[in-house]
C-alpha cells in the first residue's frame, strides 16, 4: 500500500533540505500515517485502515460510516481497497 492516508487523501509533499550555506537538496515530507483497526457496525465485521492523525480526527468528529462514504465519493479509497479483517 501507498503513503497515502485512505480518508483523507493526504500524501507526501516534496521540499528541500536547506544548509547554513544555502544549498537546497531534495527531500519528502512524509505524512503521519499508522493502521488503525475499527469495528464498522453497518457491515458487522472488524477493518483495517490507513490513517493520517487528521483522518482519525475525521473519524471521530462525523463517525466512520460518514468518514468512508466521504472518502470513496471524493476519490480518495475503493470499498475494495479497504482491508476487512476476519
């Protein structure tokens, strides 16, 4: 799986690394992602999920049937990329 966090569609963003001297080299900015397992009620079944701190809060402020339906319309995830545990 992609760097890319699956609610909110973030993912890392180029830069430069800048010396004392000012020299610019290349370098990413990753983003803060982690899995995370949810229990998701409307299915009845446990999934897994890659997440930004930012699509967590997402979560938790519309829940996370909102959160995934968001997701998919905006084109951020499939209902097939995510992952169903057992």
């Amino acid at each position: 799986m992609s760097k890319i966090c699956q609610i909110t569609g973030k993912k890392a963003m180029n830069g430069c690394n800048v010396s004392h001297s000012k020299r610019h080299t290349k370098r990413t900015f990753d983003v803060n992602l982690f899995k995370k397992k949810f229990y998701y009620v409307e299915q009845d079944c446990w999934i897994s999920l890659t997440l930004s701190a930012n699509g967590l809060k997402t979560i938790n402020k519309k829940g996370l049937d909102a959160a995934l339906n968001d997701a998919v319309a905006k084109g951020y995830c499939e209902w097939k990329d995510i992952k169903i545990i057992g």
